[in-house]
C-alpha cells in the first residue's frame, strides 16, 4: 500500500469513527446513523418484550424474529465498526492497546453482549436460555443517549464525585447488616429453627427490614427478637437515609455548577480610530498598559483584520475593536448615548447649564467623527453624540 493509498485508507477510519461515535452531527451522515443506532435498539426492546405476551407471539411470531435477526445483525457490525476504529477513541495508545482498552470497556462488553448471546445457541444449544439472559445488556445501549443530555450525565457525575462518600455509608450498612442478621440469628433460632436456619436466613431479613421493604416472609416472634427488630428498623430508616442525601446534595451541586458556568458574562465593544496625535499611535500592543479586564479584540488595517498580538505596532487610521468586561457592581450602571437633533433642548446649550442628575455624567463628545473631551463652557451642536455615564438612565434624554 503506497503513501496515497495509506492516507485514503486513514481517512476513510476517521469518517467511520465520527460517523459511530454518538453525538457527532457535524454531518447528515453521522446524525442519520445515530438516529439509525437509536430505532434499532428501541425497536429490539419493544420486539423483545412484545414477544413475551402469548397472544403477540402467536399472531406476529415470525415478523418479531426477523426484527430481532436484523437489529441484532446491526449490532454486530456495530460492534465491528467499533473495533476497527478504536484506535481514534483512544489516540494516545498504540492500536492494539486502544483494541483491548475499548473491548474490555464498560461500552465494549455492552455492545458485544447486544449481540453475541444472539448467535452462541448455534453453536451451544444446551446454553440457550442462559444467553437468553444476557440479552437484556442491550438496554445498557441506552446510555449512549447521554451524549446527547447534559442533564442526562449529571446522575454519572454525581455518582463518581461523590463515590467516596457513598462506599464509606454503603460498607457502614454492611456492616450494620451483617451485625443484625447474626444477633436475630442468635435471638430467633431456637424459637424458629425453620425459619432462622442459619445466618444466611438473618442477612435475608436484615437486608429486607434495614432498607424498609419488610416483606414479611421472615419476622421475629420473641420479645427481645421484637425488640431488636425496632431497634435495627430504625437504624435502617437512618442508614438508607445517608446514600440518598449524599446523592441529592452531589445534584444540587452539580446543578448549581453548571448553571455558573452557562452563566454569561457580558462584554462591551466599542470601536476606536487612532489618529496621527494619538498616544497610542506609533507603540506595541504589549506596551499600552491596559486597564485590568481590557483587552484589543481586533485591529482593522485598510481593510483587513489583524489578530492582536502584543508585537504589533499600532498605526494611525487603525481602527481598534476594544472589549471590556462589563463591571459588575449592585448599582445598575448604564452607557448611552444621545444624538441631538434641531430641536433637541440640549442643542445650543452649554454643558455646564444642562439639567441633569447628579448620578449621569458626560464622558465623551462625538462630533463629525472626532471624539472631543467634554467641558463646562463647551457648546454642544446639533448633530453631536453625547456618550453619558450614569448610575440610573437619563430618563429626560431625548434619543
């Protein structure tokens, strides 16, 4: 295979790649074949569970088998797809790592059990209806949805994040299981020999009182036995408690993440044009000492825009994109501006003699494109752009 040939190879593999990998819908082929994995699987599903109704199987047996026959040859080429793309799901590892890495994965043993239990009766018949079991590892495919839902993976972060948490109560409960079971052993036995056989029969109904389902198969009949059942049902309701606050806290706190992070910070933008005196004209980026949470976005040159890096020097006639980070403050601050007309009544009018609020301030005057510093005796024309600066919004300013 010459170098070409290698290329065309490799790059047919990373379509492949992105066409099975779920959630990548850059393209209509890889959204359509997402949508193809998903029908299969929910149509495996309702086939398979159709099936177990007597008077379905009677009337559509044979059309439910083909829908197996074909979703589940589905999932074998999936599955090989799979296998001969993993070495793009794992880059970092050589190729027949990555193989191993993805067959002995969580999603790797998922997709083969979706399949293979299908087959294996052809050569084990004797072991058809344990593979039969295995079938229901299809419903893990499922999962894959969550690539789709933010909201969906949150319950995996949660569960990892706070897996520390959760082995320490769930061994507590073990523990406290075990403890249970031996003394209603101990207390029931004598009086219950069929009953509390051995410890086993206790872990059974330890495990049944302490997680409060109490089915009632198994119960003490002897005072003390009564009396530890109180005891061990309560600490049950206490015990089970704990994985469930833990887990409910571990979402609060993912969600309140995630909703820091969407939050948006708002930017201001404002355009500027150097002239030939202006103090930045003629100096690098680098040097302009930049007030803290400003920066130059972009720089336009006679019609080209430049990435701002702190090398380039600044030329009169650049026009500079400035952004700012908008400062956040519980006061509701506001920049606006205001272009006097003929009638406007600040037109012919004096800065210093505008009825104004002591909150708004003038910062800038645009006149026929030249930005003036404001003052108390300067005039203002029509035409002019009057930049404020307040703490409330002129509400008297004509726009």
């Amino acid at each position: 295979m010459n170098k070409t040939e290698e290329n065309s190879f490799s790059r047919l593999r990373q379509r492949v790649f992105r066409m099975v990998s779920v959630g990548v819908v850059d393209d209509p082929i890889n959204g359509s074949y997402d949508i193809i994995s998903t029908l299969a699987l929910i149509i495996n599903l309702v086939a398979a569970f159709a099936s177990t109704f007597d008077n379905v199987r009677a009337a559509m047996g044979p059309t439910l088998d083909r829908i197996e026959a074909v979703t589940v040859a589905f999932f074998a080429l999936d599955y090989v797809l799979r296998l001969w793309t993993a070495k793009y799901l794992y880059p970092d590892l050589p190729e027949g790592k990555a193989l191993l890495k993805y067959i002995f994965s969580f999603s790797g043993i998922v997709d083969l059990l979706s399949f293979l239990p299908y087959y294996l009766p052809v050569f084990f018949p004797s072991g058809a209806v344990v593979f039969r079991l295995f079938r229901i590892a299809r419903i893990f495919r499922l999962f894959r949805i969550n690539a789709y839902y933010d909201s969906l993976n949150v319950i995996t972060e949660v569960i990892v994040g706070k897996k520390q948490q959760l082995l320490s109560s769930l061994f507590i409960l073990g523990v406290l299981m075990l403890a249970s079971s031996l003394c209603m052993y101990s207390l029931e036995h004598d009086a219950q020999p069929t009953v509390f056989k051995n410890a086993f029969s206790g872990i059974w109904w330890s495990v049944s009182t302490l997680l409060t389902v109490g089915y009632g198969d198994i119960y003490p009949i002897t005072p003390l036995g009564k009396l530890m059942s109180i005891i061990i049902t309560f600490l049950g309701v206490l015990m089970a408690a704990i994985p469930t606050g833990i887990i409910s806290a571990g979402f609060v706190e993912q969600y309140s993440r995630l909703k820091r992070m969407g939050e948006e910070t708002e930017l201001h933008f404002i355009d500027v044009e150097l002239g030939v005196r202006d103090a930045w004209t003629g100096k690098l980026i680098r040097d302009l000492q930049l007030p803290r949470g400003m920066l130059i976005a972009a720089v336009h040159r006679h019609g080209e825009t430049m990435v701002p890096k702190g090398d380039v020097i600044l030329k009169a006639g650049d026009r500079l994109v400035i952004c700012a980070e908008a400062h956040k403050t519980d006061q509701n601050i506001n920049l606006s501006e205001v272009v006097l007309s003929r009638d406007h009544e600040w037109n012919g009018s004096l800065i210093r003699d505008l009825d104004i609020s002591r909150q708004t301030h003038i910062v800038m005057v645009r006149r026929r494109g030249t930005m003036l510093v404001p003052h108390g005796s300067m005039k203002l024309q029509e035409g002019d752009t009057v930049i404020l600066y307040s703490k409330e919004r002129a509400r008297e300013a004509k726009f």
